[in-house]
C-alpha cells in the first residue's frame, strides 16, 4: 500500500454552494450521532449550563476513577487532571528514538508554515512524510516555527494505549507529536475530551464556555470555534473584552489525563519535544446530563 494511500485526503476549499451543503450534511450527522436535535440547541445549552458553574482559579488533580466516578465528576461541567491511568500504558516508556526505529515507515501528515495563524483554515499548508522524516526534521531544531504533527490517526500505536471506557461512545484516538513551540490556538469542541499526555510536557489555558462572548470565536464548524485571541501574550487593545474572560493555566505532565468539558475553550503548547493523545465522545455531553 503507498504512502499516499493511507492518508486522508486533503481538504480542498468548496464552491459556497458546496460549502453550505456539505455544511448543513455534517450537521445534521453530528447531531444524530450526538443524539441530540440540532448542534445548535446543543452548543447554546452548554453555554446556558456554563453560566451556572464556579470560578475557578485552578485545575483539580484528583486519581484513578472508575467510568461511574468519572462521569459524576464530569457531569459538573469543570475540568479536572487524572493520575494513575496514563503512566502505565506502553506506550509511554517508548522513547523517540524506538518510535522513529520501529514506527519510521508510518506516513504523518504535518502541519507547516504559519499554522497557528492558520489553524482553523481548510486550505493551512500541510506537507507529506514518514515518521521518520518528520522526527528527523522536529528534532533537529529550528528557528522557524517547527512543524507539526497534529490530530492524526496513528493506528499503529492504538494497541499501546489503554483509554478507560469513561464513554459509552467514542471518535478514534487523536496523535499530536511535536517539538517545543508547537502548538495550538485557543479554540473549542463541542463534545467531551480526555487528553492523555505520554511524553513531554504542555501548557493549556482553558476558559469556561460561556466566555465565548469575550473572545471573539469564529466558527469553523459547527462543533469547533476559534478565538484570535492568545492567552500566552494577550493584546487587550485589540481584544478588550477578552479582560473579562476567565482563562486558567494547567501544566499538563507525562502520564496525566486532563479531561475538557465540551464547549471549553483551550490553548495547548508544547514545552518540551511531546507525544500526547485524545479521544472526543459521541454523545450528549455529560454536563448536559
């Protein structure tokens, strides 16, 4: 099988006609998958829910929960980190240098040039390649933003993670492999996430659903938002609402699973060369619950 032949194809940009058909299709397939009447109903009752939660001023860390303590907490609608799940997978005492030895053949998908800019675009350059091109590349070190390996299925390394079954429901385990710098901008999904992080460390900034009116979203799709604005290096005279907006910084290490409420803003950085993963459920979110 090619190289070619094992990746998705790209996304080009759509005709507005083909654009608002593909737009309306997806929508009603995620709504029935959600089993929920409209994304829209759904995203304005998260954000209703939200405006009921605390201020919080830190992320929880708290240990192994079974699916019952898991969802009763996540019913909540708060972030919080998990310990004791993610430190025993395989995967996690694979080094870099096994992963690109044993795994160098996988074809990755990178992101590259100005993709922070263009995160939510769906024309951002990207550029083909094997793992081992692209850790050979990453690991090299650059001046230039450093590309990036971000939401990719790599089954191949599915059998070395073990993901609890918080969900009754749940998308394909998403890769997100790249050096210091890499990163991605404040943004929202719109379905619960559990973020596993298996090596390095990353920092994320989250801020509650209903403070979407401060930062200035953009809808990409109907379950994902992006905000211009960054929490890292904020610009209040371009984004003066944003002062109101409770963003909340979490370290995230190896071996902690940060579990995101859905229609969370968040921010995630690398600070170091890091391997994490995620998984969306297919659901009706559980602070809806």
């Amino acid at each position: 099988m090619s190289r070619e032949s094992r990746l998705p194809p790209r996304k080009f940009v759509d005709t507005p006609e083909e654009a608002l058909a593909r737009k309306h299709a997806r929508e009603l397939k995620d709504a029935q998958v959600r089993g929920v009447p409209s994304i829209a109903t759904m995203r304005d009752a998260i954000r209703r829910v939200s405006r009921e939660l605390p201020t919080i001023t830190e992320v929880p860390r708290c240990g192994h929960l079974d699916a019952v303590a898991f969802r009763a907490r996540a019913a909540r609608g708060l972030p919080f980190l998990i310990t004791g799940v993610v430190e025993r997978w395989p995967l996690c005492r694979l080094t870099p240098e096994q992963l690109r030895e044993q795994y160098g053949h996988v074809p990755v998908r990178a992101r590259v040039g100005d993709y922070i800019a263009n995160a939510f675009a769906a024309d951002r350059p990207m550029r083909d390649m094997t793992m081992r091109e692209y850790l050979d590349i990453s690991l090299a070190g650059s001046d230039d933003l450093p590309p990036y390996v971000g939401n990719l299925e790599l089954r191949e390394l599915n059998s070395m993670c073990h993901w609890p079954g918080y969900f009754e429901k749940m998308g394909p385990p998403r890769f997100w492999l790249g050096p210091v710098r890499t990163m991605t901008p404040l943004h929202c999904d719109y379905d619960d996430n559990v973020f596993a992080q298996i090596w390095g460390i990353k920092r994320i900034f989250l801020a509650p659903p209903h403070h979407d009116e401060f930062l200035y979203p953009k809808e990409a799709n109907a379950i994902l938002f992006g905000s211009p604005f960054d929490p890292e290096a904020p610009d209040y005279e371009r984004y003066p609402l944003a002062r109101q907006a409770n963003c909340v910084e979490v370290i995230v290490n190896p071996g902690d699973m940060l579990f995101v409420p859905a229609g969370w803003y968040h921010q995630v950085r690398a600070l170091t060369f890091s391997l994490s993963s995620n998984r969306w459920a297919r659901g009706i979110p559980l602070s809806l619950t």
